[in-house]
C-alpha cells in the first residue's frame, strides 16, 4: 500500500514545481499577439493530421473547462488564427484549423518558448528527464 504522507508530499512537490515553471514560462509570451491558452490550442492543432482537429479534442488537451474553450476559439476565430466548421464526421462537432496567420503566430513564439522550456528542464539530466516524462505518463494514464 502506498504511504499517504509520501504520496501527498510527491503530490505536493509536483504541483508546486509544475505552477512555478508555469508561472515563469509565463513571461514567454509578455511581448507576444498570443496568449498561453491560445498557443496551446494552435499547438493541439498544428500537430494534427492536416493542421486541423476537433474540437473535443482540442478541449481534452486544455486545462480550462469546455465553455471556456469555446469562447477561446470564437475569440481565435475573430483574430484569424484558427477557422472553424462542421465536423463532417459528427454533426454535433466541429474542426478547427490553423490559418496561414495563426501558423505564423504559432512559429514565431514556438521556438522561443521551446527554447525556454529546454533551458528551464536543463536542471535535470536526460535519464532524469526521460524518468520525469515516464512518470507523469503512467499518472497519467487512466
């Protein structure tokens, strides 16, 4: 059985470290047309098949809850960044794909902040950073 007392000072410890770097990482995107919500839905979706995905999917991987996902988009929609359309596969659903403008927009941060994120995980070494992603994929792993 696991220990309680271990398990809520791992708990801890990973969220903490999680918001700190989060709240850091924060400053990648201070002087940018882009937001941290709006890079993670252009990231969703210009790693999809197409630069285009749905909706459902786009919402599973945010951290914001799907109303405000929707409002995100619309908000996306009205900047030219991504468009919006019927899921031709789910009358219910819809697409979301990445404009020339919203690609632009995704590039021009991307590397930035990749290198940010680099240089900010190079606290750990590539075994302990292979642990940490192997970790975090088993919890979360349903």
């Amino acid at each position: 059985m696991t220990d309680r007392k271990l398990a809520l000072e791992a708990w801890e410890s990973l969220f903490r470290a999680q918001h700190e770097l989060f709240t850091e990482m924060n400053a990648d995107f201070e002087d940018t047309d882009l937001g941290q919500a709006e890079y993670d839905v252009l990231l969703t979706v210009t790693r999809s098949p197409g630069m285009s995905a749905r909706l459902r999917d786009v919402t599973a991987n945010m951290l914001i809850s799907q109303p405000s996902v929707s409002r995100l988009i619309d908000r996306m929609v009205s900047r030219d960044l991504v468009s919006k359309c019927p899921d031709p596969e789910d009358g219910r659903g819809a697409l979301i794909r990445v404009t020339d403008a919203g690609a632009k927009a995704f590039r021009s941060i991307a590397t930035v902040h990749g290198r940010s994120i680099a240089e900010r995980m190079s606290r750990l070494d590539d075994a302990e950073l292979k642990t940490l992603r192997d970790l975090a994929e088993k919890l979360r792993a349903r």
